[in-house]
C-alpha cells in the first residue's frame, strides 16, 4: 500500500514580511490617492482658467457695448443740434404784431423794407477802418470784426455804424432817431424809446443827425428797415409816445435775436 505524501503546511509570514507587504499596500493605495488628487488639481485649475476667459470676454463686452451706447447717444445730440440749427435758419423772423402794423400805418411809416444795397455776412473790415455806406442807416455790409458792447443800450451820439452793423448781424436792433433841435423827435418820445432799449436784450437807442423829419424814426435789423415821420400820418396827430413805442415794439419783436440775423446767438443776444 503506496505512503500518502505529506502536504507541505505554508508558514506564516514572518511579522517583519507582514509589515513590508502592509507598508507596500499602502504606499501603493497613497500613490493612487496622490495621482487621483493630481487629476482634480488640474481639472479644476481648467475650469478656473474658463471661467477667467469668460469672464475677460463678459467684461470687453460690457465695455464695448458701453462705448457704442456713447457715441450713439453723441451722435443723437449732435443730429438734434444739426436739425435744430437747420430748422432755425430757415425760420427767419418772427411776424410783426398786428397793432404794430395798425399804428406803422396810422403814422404814416414805411412797410419793413429790405434795403437795395443789402449785402451778405461775413464782410469785415479791419480793427478801426472807416467805410462809407451809401444807402443809411446801414443795415449789412462791411463792418468791423467788433461788434458793440452789449452795454450802453442808449447812446448820446451815433455810434461808430460799422460796429453797429456787426450787431446787427448777430441779431440786434437798432432804434435811430432824428434830434428834436434837428426837427425830430420830441424828447418825451425819446425818453419811451430808451426805457424800451434799456429794458430789451439786444435793443440800442442813438441819434442818426442825417436823417430827416420824414425818416425821423427809423429802425433797423440786419438787411431790415422801417421809417416813420415825426408829423405821423393824418389819423395818428403825429408821432406821439404811447404810438412809437407799439411801432418800436412790434419791430423788436419780429428781429430782435431772431435768424433773420446770419449769426444770432452772439453777442449781444
């Protein structure tokens, strides 16, 4: 009968192999921790770099949508300002008031005229240059590049008329009068024509000594005029206070600081 072979009995591991296979297992299990983690690590620093560059693109569109609101609203205020500025010099001067028209009349006064010699803007003399208008009180032509002060409003004596000129092309209106010693105005009359210049924003009081008992109120805008004779016409007795100050009044009112004048808007309106 054959022997039954003996099985050989696996020892134990020794407590110093046991430890090894402990220490290697768990240096294995950290490793795959630590390349697990490298991973996160990395995709999450991905992620933060996208969202930086979204968040960059999201800013420079913000600005860029920002600059477009801004030039688009400039460009509206400048085409506002175009329209206006178009609209204006094509609106010319206001309508003369019906009983401005009613007492012009009764006394006898011209219609507003547009003198012959009317001439465009833009003609200038230089500083102090003396010029000789042919058609009086002048009312466009050559002028000096200074217009007058917008202070005095009422002048003793004619001021220098090529100064005068310029105000007119910037909008003002002028109120000439012939001198009651000349056979003009009586003072009365012109003391009611200088509480309106000095109460008016562009309006200016002077004596014209050439002018005539005929023309002895005349009043003057850029290439407007009006005249009216101190005996006034058969209805009105004569050119009287309370009568030239509606005739006044209404010629302010239809171009003083109006676009009749090529540069209204400057001094002294």
């Amino acid at each position: 009968m054959a022997k039954k072979r003996k099985r050989s009995r696996q020892r134990p591991p020794s407590a110093s192999q046991a430890a090894g296979r402990d220490g290697a297992a768990r240096g294995g299990a950290a490793r795959d921790v630590a390349a697990r983690g490298g991973a996160n690590i990395e995709r999450r620093e991905r992620k933060e770099e996208a969202r930086k560059s979204r968040e960059a693109e999201r800013r420079r569109a913000r600005r860029a949508s920002s600059i477009r609101r801004t030039f688009t609203s400039f460009g509206i205020v400048a085409a506002a300002v175009a329209a206006i500025t178009i609209y204006r010099s094509f609106q010319g001067p206001n309508d003369i008031p019906r009983p401005a028209i009613r007492a012009a009349e009764a006394a006898g006064c011209t219609t507003v005229e547009q003198p012959a010699a009317s001439a465009p803007s833009q003609l200038h003399l230089a500083s102090g240059q003396p010029y000789h208008y042919k058609d009086t009180p002048a009312t466009s032509g050559y002028h000096d590049p200074s217009p007058l002060p917008p202070t005095p409003k009422v002048y003793d004596t004619q001021p220098q008329e090529t100064r005068a000129v310029h105000s007119l092309e910037h909008g003002a209106v002028f109120i000439y009068y012939l001198p009651e010693a000349d056979g003009g105005l009586p003072q009365d009359v012109v003391d009611r024509l200088a509480d309106i210049a000095r109460g008016d924003k562009a309006t200016f009081l002077a004596p014209y000594p050439t002018l005539t008992p005929e023309t002895a109120l005349t009043l003057t805008a850029w290439n407007r005029r009006q005249s009216c004779p101190v005996a006034g016409g058969q209805a009105s007795g004569g050119l009287k206070a309370s009568n030239a100050a509606t005739i006044v009044n209404g010629f302010v009112t239809a171009f003083e600081c109006t676009w009749n004048a090529p540069e209204n808007g400057s001094s002294p309106c």
